[in-house]
C-alpha cells in the first residue's frame, strides 16, 4: 500500500504494537495475504489524500482510496 503526501510511522504487525525504537517510517509497504500493519500518518495540509495498492493486478480492483484529513 502507498500513500501520497508524505511517509507514515509503521507502529505495530499483525496487531503486535512494535517498541518504539523499532518504529519505521515508510511511503509504500508490502502487505502479503493475511497480514496488517498499524500506521500512523500525519496529514501535511487540510484536503483527500490518496491512498493504493501498487500491485498492477490490484489496480484494476478498485484498491484506491482517499481519505479526508484535516492536517
């Protein structure tokens, strides 16, 4: 998955909170079958942020999404 505008702190897998010295930062992350990711993402600006998939056969499946931040 991907998001546009900017990096987000990865802060947990497969619902298991990560240490924060073991928090990353991202735009993109692999999500395999059956696997999850806790992210937080700061919005830059006030506005719709899209967020997708950059699996060529997701793309065609309606995978992207925007989502309404306020900043």
């Amino acid at each position: 998955m991907h998001v546009h505008g900017g990096p987000f702190t990865v802060v947990a897998t497969d619902g298991n909170p990560l240490p924060a010295s073991a928090r990353y930062l991202k735009d993109t992350i692999n999500v395999g079958p059956g696997e999850r990711y806790d992210v937080v993402w700061p919005a830059r600006e006030p506005g719709r942020w899209l967020i997708h998939c950059h699996m060529p056969h997701h793309t065609t499946n309606t995978t992207s999404r925007s989502k309404a931040e306020a900043g």
